[in-house]
C-alpha cells in the first residue's frame, strides 16, 4: 500500500505501508530481521543495520562498527564527537564502516554474488554507500528512516534502482 509523500521527500522514493497486526510480508519480515541486526552496531552516535536479499533469501548482513580486529569506538571513544562533527560529514574521520559497506564486503568476502539483490537498512545511504550500492548492481533499496543526503538520491535517480522508504501503519 501506498500512502502520500511527505513535502520534503524527493519525488523518486516511494513510501510502502504494512498493517503490522498480520503476517508480515516479505519487506517488514526483512526489516524485522535486519532492526536485530543493527543491535549488534558499536557505534556511540547511530546504531545501522543492513540485510542484503535475493529471491527471499539472506545472502548477507552488515551492522556499523569498526573493521574486524581493531577496537570498537566503544572502547576507544568517538573521534567525530570529540571535534563535534556534524551528521553527514567528514566520514574519513570515522574508525567504523557503515552498515551497508558491512553487508556488500561480507558478501564479497564470502564469494556471494549481490548483483539484482535487495538491501534492507534502517536509513536511506550515505553517498558513500550508495556509490557502493550502485557499483554492486544492487537493484533495490528498503529503508525505514529518511536521512537527508541529496546527492544519494539525486545519484540513485541516475539508476534504475529503486528507493522505498518504508512504514508501517500503526492502528
């Protein structure tokens, strides 16, 4: 189900609705799936998760954090809060990937081809990721948060992939 955009939404993301009191269907069951994920995030300033699917079937997830082996921002602090860096910016000063990195090098690592898949994330990408998304032949994008980044949605409205920001109904 459909349900009207909001005025700042950029025209080129749809917005899906699920009434939450049935069986989820496929997206909200993914999105279920991936909200655990993201609990698994070492990140002190955003907790993200990602699910990557095909043909209903997980091929591979990512959560923020730092990359394998190296202490987590838990432990060490949070260089981006310190020098009090807004959202958005100056990502190079991060010691964690992002959720979506996470799940496409998972995916890489393990030889698990994501090319027509599907990713589940709690906010739209950054531009960083999205780069990623449309180089990995990704061809859809689930995310239940909008995170205002205009030029990943101006690059995603460049490719065929399509952006659904999803929200459930509530009763």
């Amino acid at each position: 189900m459909l349900i009207e955009k909001k005025d700042s939404m950029p025209e080129s993301i749809r917005i899906l609705t699920q009434d939450i009191s049935k069986r989820p269907d496929w997206d909200e069951y993914f999105l279920r799936i991936m909200a655990v994920v993201m609990q698994r995030a070492s990140c002190l300033k955003r907790k993200v998760g990602a699910l990557i699917v095909k043909d209903n079937r997980i091929l591979a997830s990512g959560y923020n954090g730092a990359p394998a082996g190296i202490d987590h921002c838990e432990k060490v602090g949070c260089l981006r809060k310190e020098l009090n860096v807004p959202s958005g910016q100056r990502h190079e000063l991060c010691r964690g990937l992002h959720a979506e990195q996470n799940a496409i090098v998972q995916a890489a690592v393990h030889g698990i081809a994501i090319k027509g898949a599907t990713i589940y994330c709690n906010f739209l990408p950054c531009i960083i990721c999205t780069k990623m998304i449309i180089n990995s032949g990704i061809k859809r994008v689930v995310f239940t948060g909008y995170y205002p980044d205009d030029l990943a949605v101006k690059m995603f409205t460049e490719t065929d992939i399509e952006l659904d920001l999803y929200q459930p109904e509530k009763k």
